[in-house]
C-alpha cells in the first residue's frame, strides 16, 4: 500500500462551472438533470427532486466533461464532502457547489473510491482542509491535491466495492419496489375521480374526506420526533428521516398524517411526506412551515398523502399562495377551501385495503434499509482500513441480504 494524492487515483477532477444551470423550458426536449448538493443524500444521487435541463444547457454544463457511469460526484461547499456515484442510464450535469472524479481504469475501483470518500478518515480530511468565514468550501487544488490514507491494490478494491455495493444494492430493489407501490396507488387514486374537476352531481368539500392542521395535544415525550423541512422529499411516500431534539414549538402530528410543504419554493417542488414512523398516540413536532393533512374517521389514513400530491390540488394551494416575493406561502384554510368528487364508498374502501397493505410493506423495507445501511456505515471503516478481512464481510453481508 501507497499513500497518494486523490488526483492519482483517478483520471479526471473536473469542477463545475459554478453557475446554476437553467430549468428546461415547458414543452422543451430533456436532455438530463442537474445535480446540486440537495441531490446528494446518504451517499446515493437522487433524481427525483432533479432540475431537468434542455440540451443546449445539458451541452454547455458538460463541455468539460460529460459525466458517466462509475463517476463520482463530490460536493465542495454547502456542505462540503457529499459523495454520490453515476449509475447506469443517469444524465446529468453538474450544478453549483460539485466536482467530477472519474476513476483511473485498472487502478481505482470506482465503488471502492465511493465508499472510500464516504469513510469517516477522508471525511475528516475533506472537513479539515474546508475553509471560509461563512460557509465552509474546498477549492479545487485541495481536493486533487488531498494527501489521502494508503489504499489497497485494485484487486481487493473490488472486492471490498462489491462486498459494500451488495448491501446498496439490496437498498436500491426495495427503493424500486416502493416506488413501483407508490405508482400503482397513485393510479387507483386516479381511478377514484378525486383528481378530475368536480362535477355538479358530484362535488363535495375536500374537507367532508381530510381535515387540515386538526387540533393535537402537546406531546408527552421530554424530547419528542422533530421533522424539519429538509427530511421531506420530492415524491416519497414516507419521511425518510427526522431527528430527536426538544424545540419550543412546531406544528404538532400524529402517525397516518401528512406534512405538506406550504412555503415557497417547496410547494411547487412537491415536498410532502406521510408520517408512519412513530408510534399510535404519540404526538411529533414539525416546521410551522408545514400544513398537516389527516384523513377523517372512516376515510383511508393514506388518501391525505394521495390528495396532497394531486396535481390539480397543488395548483389550487399555489395559487392561494401570499406575501413577499421568495417568501410566500399558503395557509391551511386556503388550501382546504377546495372542492372534489365524492368518490364511491366501495371504491373508497377498496382503495384503502390497498393502501394499507401495500404502505405497510413499504415501511418494513424501509426499515431493512436503514439496517443495511447501518451495516455498511459499520463495516466501510472497518474495511477501509484493513481491520477486517472481505472474506469475513462477505459472510455478514450474506447473512444480512
């Protein structure tokens, strides 16, 4: 083992252009997304909250490199050391705030250099070398120039890349198999008229299914679940993550609720998420930024997080949106002021048998994904480091896969 620069360990340390690059225009052809650093979560590129590009863009934006499988995308700034890896069929380019690493061929192994950047020793290499009186960023010598630990020979990169890679793997199928979930829920919600403009012989007030910010008891804990505004995502179905902390105040929720985003731009970008994490009883608290939805007694618990993604509900709050530029943001009457179909009470019904099943799922492998992931937070150090041999990781991973 050799101890090199991180330049030598790969082909190409490319910097964006530090600018952001413009949203495709409506109706104009998607070449690819941009990747900024809230793209960048848990080690894992996130297109879901992605800024489409148009081609001219996506051209521009990668005239110095155009970025490919196996590459690795490193956040400078704000925060600095975020580590995301291209997989197949990903085009994107590089927004503000991120380098490109493209790994030497037959030297560095791309997943080896991936969880390589995510151990806790370079970790601590990128922070120390960050600098800057109000937010701390690398420039881009210090990161080609970083002194870096010794490294294995590519042969046993690969074996700890695929030891590693196995348990994201895993992570990867039961995300694909949730989203798979969500998509077909989202077509039987559909199937139920909700999102067609009410009719005359049809409509109701949305609030005769879901009522909005319901009145909710202090919670008991000393320090009860905190959600802020940044553990909820684009388009998923549950909170992906939330810390335990004792704030003053904040909006109060229960489980089978729904946190809608109600400030901009986090309205328009679609932030909601169902809270299923907590237990029956328990009260949470939240960011006074969001809206809680809960479905009434005798309507699925899930409809709220359906409706709360409804296109043409979103459009209505958006369009209630008041105050300052950059600073808007809808109220929770508003928002309720909304008409809909009164939708079959056997396709209601039906609906929520799904719903309940299919998010009951959803949680118990999103809950296998944060042990995998804990796992691998557990063994990459260990590794890394060569205090533990690939042949006795690869019998514990097996045994957790």
């Amino acid at each position: 083992m050799t101890q090199l620069t991180l330049a030598d360990l790969c082909e190409l340390v490319v910097d964006c252009k530090n600018r952001t690059p413009p949203e495709a225009s409506p109706g104009e052809e998607i070449a690819g997304f941009s990747i900024g650093t809230p793209n960048i979560i848990d080690g894992r590129i996130r297109l879901s909250d992605a800024k489409p590009v148009g081609r001219e863009t996506f051209d521009i934006w990668t005239a110095r490199a155009v970025p490919q499988a196996g590459d690795i995308i490193l956040t400078r700034e704000a925060p600095v050391g975020r580590v995301g890896r291209i997989e197949e069929g990903m085009r994107i380019c590089l927004g503000q705030r991120t380098m490109l690493l493209r790994p030497k061929e037959q030297r560095t192994d791309s997943r080896f250099l991936h969880y390589f950047l995510l151990s806790p020793t370079v970790q601590d290499l990128l922070h120390s070398q960050a600098s800057g009186s109000t937010v701390a960023h690398l420039r881009v010598a210090q990161v080609r120039d970083l002194r870096i630990p010794a490294v294995p020979e590519f042969a046993e990169q690969r074996r700890i890349g695929a030891v590693l890679g196995a348990l994201d793997d895993k992570i990867a199928v039961n995300e694909r198999i949730a989203t798979t979930y969500e998509k077909l829920l989202q077509c039987r919600y559909t199937e139920l008229g909700l999102a067609d403009e009410p009719t005359a012989e049809r409509a109701v007030p949305v609030t005769d299914l879901v009522t909005f910010n319901p009145k909710v008891a202090k919670p008991s804990a000393d320090e009860p679940v905190y959600v802020d505004m940044a553990a909820l995502q684009t388009g998923r179905a549950s909170v992906p993550a939330w810390t335990r902390r004792a704030p003053k105040s904040g909006t109060r929720f229960m489980n089978g609720d729904t946190l809608l985003a109600r400030i901009t731009p986090c309205l328009e970008n679609g932030k909601t998420g169902y809270v299923d994490f907590m237990e029956d009883g328990e009260v949470g608290l939240g960011s006074t930024e969001f809206i809680v939805m809960r479905s009434l007694p005798g309507v699925p618990r899930e409809l709220s997080f359906f409706l709360a993604r409804d296109s043409r509900f979103r459009a209505h709050a958006i369009r209630n949106m008041a105050g300052t530029s950059g600073r808007q943001r809808v109220s929770a009457a508003d928002a309720a002021n909304y008409e809909v179909n009164r939708p079959d009470a056997d396709a209601l019904a039906a609906f929520g048998r799904e719903a309940s099943a299919a998010f009951a799922h959803m949680k118990s492998l999103q809950a296998e994904s944060r042990t995998l992931d804990t796992l691998r937070a557990t063994l990459l150090p260990q590794l890394t480091s060569g205090r533990l041999r690939v042949k006795d990781a690869e019998k514990i991973v097996e045994d957790a896969t």
